[in-house]
C-alpha cells in the first residue's frame, strides 16, 4: 500500500532487536499502521480519542500498545523517534484544538527524530464541507518551524485524486 510504503521510507527500514526505534501512531484508529509498523520490529504506542476503534485494535494484537486519549493530552514518559499522524489533523475542526495537538506532537519527538503529518500541500488552509477543514504550509511551516522542526519534504500520496501527503519534519533544536 502506498502509504505504507511511504511512511516505511520515512521512518527508515532499520530496526534492530536490542534497539527499536520508538514510534506514536497518533490518531491509530484500528491499528492497521501501527500493528504493521510493529511488524518491522518497533515499539509503537497507538493512541486514539474512540475506545471502539481501540477495541477493535487491541482484539487484531500484533504487538503495539494502545491508549485511548486525544493528540493534544497524551502524555508520554519517553520521547519517540517518529511521531505518525496519518489523516487525522484535518478531521479536527476547532483551530485552537488542532494546533494544541500539533504542538503537543512535536514536544513529543526526540531531537534527531521526526514528525510526519497528513494534510494537503497548498499554502492555504480550506474548509472541505462540515467535516474536515485541509490545513496548507503557510500554517503548518510557522507554527512548527518555531517549535525546533525543520520541514524536509512533502510526499504526495499519489493515489486516485487525493490532494493529500505526508509532511516530514525533523527536530533541529
Ligand atoms: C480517518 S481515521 C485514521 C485512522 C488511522 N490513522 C489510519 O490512517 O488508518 C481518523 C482517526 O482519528 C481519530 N481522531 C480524530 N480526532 C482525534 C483527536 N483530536 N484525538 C485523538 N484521536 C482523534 C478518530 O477517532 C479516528 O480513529
């Protein structure tokens, strides 16, 4: 799956036995990222605002832990290598919730590690019915960049007609 295999780039194929890399799915769903992430080796934490999609999660196993909480409250006792969020931003509604949870992301992510976000490559931001508002560069870039993250590429998607891809960011400071 394209996807898949995008984010496998980003995060990096290695992965060793005595040194996992550390990962967040936030926003996991039912796990399908996550528990294929696992696969590879890693310890990944999935969390998620509905206890149904956790459910479901935790009944497929496959390694990962999963706590049901939303991108803004998670708290962790360790800082990860790559934090995931895969489309998910543009379903939060609410500006100042969005950007608490995109804050929170990035404190999460060690310094060296990566944060790698959905949403849409244009400058703006744009309403997409009731139910999703596509958040663009010019929010994403001064938000971020002013938290320590530098943007190092953006990877289309390039499925069908979406308009969304992978934002890649690493901790510089
Ligand atoms: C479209 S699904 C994507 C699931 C998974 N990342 C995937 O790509 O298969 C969006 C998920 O984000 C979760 N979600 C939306 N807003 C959230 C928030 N503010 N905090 C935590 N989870 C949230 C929903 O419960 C849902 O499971």
């Amino acid at each position: 799956m394209r996807r898949l295999s995008l984010l496998m780039d980003l995060v990096g194929l290695q992965s060793s036995p005595t040194a996992p890399l550390y990962l967040l799915d936030a926003g996991c769903g039912k796990g399908w990222f996550s528990r294929e992430l696992a696969r590879f080796g890693h310890r990944v934490d999935g969390i998620d605002g509905s206890e149904a999609a956790l459910e479901n999660a935790r009944q497929n196993g496959g390694g990962p832990r999963y706590h049901q909480s939303s991108l803004s409250g998670w708290r962790s006792p360790w800082l990860y290598d790559v934090v995931l969020c895969v489309d998910v931003l543009f379903h939060i509604l609410d500006d100042g919730e969005w950007e608490r949870s995109v804050r929170n992301l990035a404190s999460l992510v060690r310094l060296g590690g990566r944060l790698v976000v959905a949403d849409w490559d244009a400058d703006h931001d744009e309403p997409m019915g009731n139910y999703q508002v596509l958040r663009g560069r010019n929010t994403y870039l001064p938000l971020l960049s002013a938290l320590g993250m530098r943007l190092d590429g953006y990877h289309p998607y390039d499925f069908r007609r979406s308009v969304i891809g992978f934002y890649a960011f690493t901790r510089t400071s």
